[in-house]
C-alpha cells in the first residue's frame, strides 16, 4: 500500500537529462544546435515527467467536471447533498472529488476509504483538522471540540468528555437517581394524556433539557422557569448561523455581522443566546462549586482546572473551552437526541411487530424494574432496534467535514492540502453490497442466528458509524448510547405508541426528508396507551 505525504523537491540546475540520451555538447556540431535542441524539448521534457509521475505515482481524483470558477455548484441541490454524493459516488467510485467556488471537496463513501483517510498511522496527522466555518465567531478562538483542529489542547478536551464523564458521573447513584427521576416525569407528562393524540415533539424537547441540565450541573431548573427552553434557543440560532447560505456569505464579508440584515441578524441573535446560556448556567454554576464535589460535567472541567492550577499554577483548560464543550454538549447531545427520539418512535408505530419484540424482552428480562446501565447488555433486540434506527436514517448524513492539511498521497490518489473531506455516512450506512436491502428497517441483521449482538469485528457493525471513526469519533458515544437507551427503553416499558385515529403518520423513510445539515424529519402525532403501573426507579430506592 502507497501512503505518503508530497514533498516538495528541488531541481538542481544544469542536471537535466532525457531518459536514454547523453548531454555531453560535444556530440554536436558547433553553433546553437544543442541550446536550441535543448530549448526546445524542455516543454516537452516537462509534460513528459509530469504525465510520468502522475500515472506512475499518483493521479488526481476523479470527480464530475465543472465550470470554471464555478465548480460544480451549479448542478448542487443543497437540500439533497447527501443523494448527490451517494449518486456520484456510484458513477466516480467510493472516493472522488468536486469543487465549489474556492474550494475542492473529496467524498469518502465507503468505510474502506474512511479507515483509510481518517484513521491510517501515516495520514491521520493531516486529515482530521476542521473547515473554519462562521462558528468561529461564536466559539472564541474556535476553543471547541467541534469545529477545532486537532490540536493538543483539543485531545485533552475530548478526554475529559471520554474519560472522565464516564469516572465521575456513570454509574454514580445520586446522578443515575436524578436522571431516572427526569424520565419518571417525563413518563407521568405521557400518562397525563390518557391515551389521547399529542405532539411528542415538545414533550421530548422539555425532557431533553431536563437531561441535559442534569448532565452539566446536576439539577434541573424548573419547568416554569421562563428561561427552561434557552438551550433550546442557542441550538436554533447557532444551525441558523451555519446555515450554508447564511455561513457562505459570512466567511466572504465577515463585516456583515455588524450591519443591519439577515446574516447579522442571526449572528447577533446567536450571540445573544450563547451569552444568556453562559451567564445563567455557566457562571452560576462556577460561583457555587466547592472543590471536590461533583454535581455534573461543568463540576468535572472545574475540578480539572483547578488541579492542574494547583500542580503547575497554571492550567490549559481556560474557561472558554468549558464553555465550549458545554456548548458542542448541548448543539450535538441536544439536536441528536431529539431526532433519534422522534425517529425511534416513528419507527416503532409504523413497525409495530418489532415494538412488541422489543416489549416483551423488556417484561422478561426487567419485569416491574426500570432499566439500569447494567441492563444495557441484557437486552439485545432493544439494542438492535435503536441501532437499526441510527443507520436507517442517518440523521447526520454527511457528518462535520474534515480538512487536509497538506498534500497527501493514499494509494496512488491524490488529496490536495486545503481539499475539504466530507465522509457520506448516509451513502455508506444505504450501500447496496453491504447490507443487501438498506432501505427496510430490520432489526435483525444486527443479531446472530442465537438472537445476541452481532460482535464488534463483524463486517455489519464496523460498517455501522453514526459517530464516525478516528481521531473524530464522538467522544461522548458510549455515554450518549447508554443515555439513548435507558431513555427508549423506559418509554417501551411504560407504554404502547399507536397512531392516531383518524390522521395518517408520515413516512419514516429517510430518503423524503430535507437532508440539509441538520436533517428535518418530520413532525406527527401519535397515541401512548399505559401498558402498566409505571415501573419502580432502582436508584431512588436504594437512595432512601
């Protein structure tokens, strides 16, 4: 395997020579023969070595042709990005490149290439850095794990999320008695309807903040309290700002953000709610910590800052980058949650055999208990339905695009420095040859003929990368997927979702959404029938 970075080279002058030919002037008769000769097939000798190289070495990716200055923009539907890619995936193959105005983009459809590119010893260095986008005037100093290169201080950054979320709060009774308090009310919001037709939308957005509060400071703030939806304001202005239309235009005419107008508008709206989140819950919460205790993430980044400042009176974790990761928190835990809630139960009305699977292994492995993290390998087909609802509708199609750094070389192609990387989940998690039938929702196909897991190294579950892969994998996935599952199970446990009398769902297939980054599925109606006594919470007893 060819994997190399380009260096530039030197040419010594007066060294050149033509394969097979001697360059000794003496050959020739005296006069210009030989300067003219010589003058005359350096173009050629040029082009020669270059289209040597070029096919011995390296080639450029392939790609469809575009205007000049253009690119290929023109024939882009931004609303359907992820078809595109997948459609000239098909024709150019599972790597290959288009431009835009300024830029060029590679696409990596395939989880070959992306080991390849992202997660190679020899390149990974060079290709897991970030696009700047219009976020940077959101995030000081891009101090963020999201759209950050990946510097040292953003590898510590994605340890504290990795690592010590999982030391200080999994697993620890009085955060897993708070959190399973949350979906306990969240459960009685449900059994209020009585089995009438509600909106899941805005109950799910009302749980998820009680969450996500729970998570950073360990408390939720009251659901009367005017400010309880903030987070969900700073999450709607900040996509707005990177909207493409609205980002594009920014990254040209960055003075705009100051003038009247819509893109100044959204990002000064943007500003706003981003300062009224840090003021309420950052700010408040640092006045009243006391150093050892723990009561959510913000405790452990404090806690984490104050050691080092201790050790060596001086820390790399400043303030702005905890509000940073407070804030990727809540834009990705947030928005990513909400559409796997939504999704997931979408899903299960309209397959109502694999909710009653699912069901009845909840009854047979929990009875009248609510779910635990240690459950979370007792119940396989549950498992296997809420990963067969992130592949199927990849609800991040195309995930954060990457940037190369420098020229670089992987089997024989070329990826330019500067080239942005955007790795297509969405054509990798449909791909015909791997799955057979993707666009059905089953279950089954990630469990074995004994009705367990598929194990991690079967080709189904490499190929299976809603959190992508690399030095960019999701920090937060193993506790993003324990949350998800406590969350789903407790609702399956509680009740039987149905559709409505008298209105018809719409269809949870993927492919009749609006894929703009981030994916809008739609929004329905639907009925929650008690199925019994709602189940006892482990933690809270074992509290008292």
């Amino acid at each position: 395997m060819l994997v190399q970075c380009i260096a530039s080279t030197t040419h010594n002058k007066g060294s050149l020579k033509a394969p097979g030919c001697q360059t000794d002037a003496r050959m020739f008769d005296s006069g210009y023969t030989w300067e003219l000769i010589v003058l005359l097939s350096l173009p050629l000798l040029w082009l020669y070595k270059g289209t040597k190289r070029k096919k011995g070495v390296y080639q450029p990716l392939p790609g469809p042709k575009g205007w000049p200055l253009f690119g290929n923009i023109l024939g882009i539907d931004t609303n359907k990005m992820p078809h595109q890619c997948t459609e000239w995936s098909k024709e150019y193959g599972p790597i290959y490149q288009f431009a835009v105005p300024g830029k060029r983009v590679a696409v990596l459809t395939s989880l070959h290439w992306m080991q390849k590119v992202f997660d190679s010893n020899f390149v990974r260095s060079h290709t897991n850095d970030r696009t700047v986008n219009s976020s940077r005037f959101f995030y000081k100093d891009r101090k963020h794990i999201g759209g950050a290169d990946l510097s040292e201080q953003i590898l510590h950054l994605r340890m504290i999320l990795h690592r010590d979320v999982h030391l200080y709060l999994t697993g620890k009774s009085e955060f897993e008695s708070s959190f399973s308090e949350v979906l306990q009310r969240r459960n009685n919001s449900i059994q209020d309807n009585n089995g009438n037709t509600f909106n899941p939308h805005e109950l799910i957005k009302k749980n998820l903040s009680n969450v996500l509060y729970t998570l950073l400071i360990g408390k939720t703030l009251p659901e009367s309290n005017p400010d309880h939806g903030m987070m969900w304001d700073l999450c709607d202005w900040l996509y707005r700002l990177i909207d493409p239309n609205v980002d594009s235009t920014l990254r040209m005419f960055p003075f705009l953000r100051f003038l009247p107008g819509k893109c100044g508008h959204i990002y000064r709206k943007s500003i706003e709610a981003r300062d009224k989140v840090f003021r309420i819950i950052f700010d408040e919460h640092k006045a009243t910590y006391q150093h050892g205790t723990i009561r959510g993430l913000l405790d452990v980044c404090f806690k984490t800052q104050m050691d080092e400042k201790e050790r060596t009176g001086c820390t790399w974790l400043t303030d702005d980058y905890i509000k940073g990761l407070m804030s990727d928190i809540l834009l990705a835990g947030m928005t990513e949650l909400l559409k796997a809630h939504r999704l997931y139960l979408l899903l299960m009305i309209q397959h109502p055999e694999c909710q009653k699977k699912a069901q009845n292994e909840i009854d047979t492995v929990l009875g009248m208990n609510a779910p635990a993290l240690e459950d979370f390998d007792k119940l396989p087909y549950l498992q296997a339905t809420i990963m067969e609802c992130l592949r199927y509708t990849s609800q991040t199609p195309l995930a954060i695009p990457h940037k190369c750094n420098t020229d670089v070389v992987i089997d024989g192609y070329l990826i330019k420095k500067d080239t942005v990387i955007i790795p297509n989940l969405w054509g990798i998690h449909h791909d015909d040859n791997t799955w057979g039938d993707p666009w059905n929702y089953r279950p089954e196909r990630f469990l074995d003929e004994n009705g367990k897991l598929i194990p991690e190294d079967h080709s189904l579950y490499k190929a299976f990368i809603p959190f992508s892969i690399g030095p960019r994998r999701c920090p937060g996935e193993k506790f993003s997927r324990m949350r998800l599952f406590l969350c789903l199970t407790t609702l399956l446990q509680g009740f039987t979702f149905l559709p409505p009398e008298d209105e018809q769902l719409p269809s949870p297939d993927p492919r009749l959404y609006t894929t703009r980054y981030p994916m809008y599925e739609p929004q329905f109606e639907c009925r929650a029938i008690p199925r019994q006594i709602l189940p006892t919470n482990r933690h809270a007893q074992s509290c008292k």
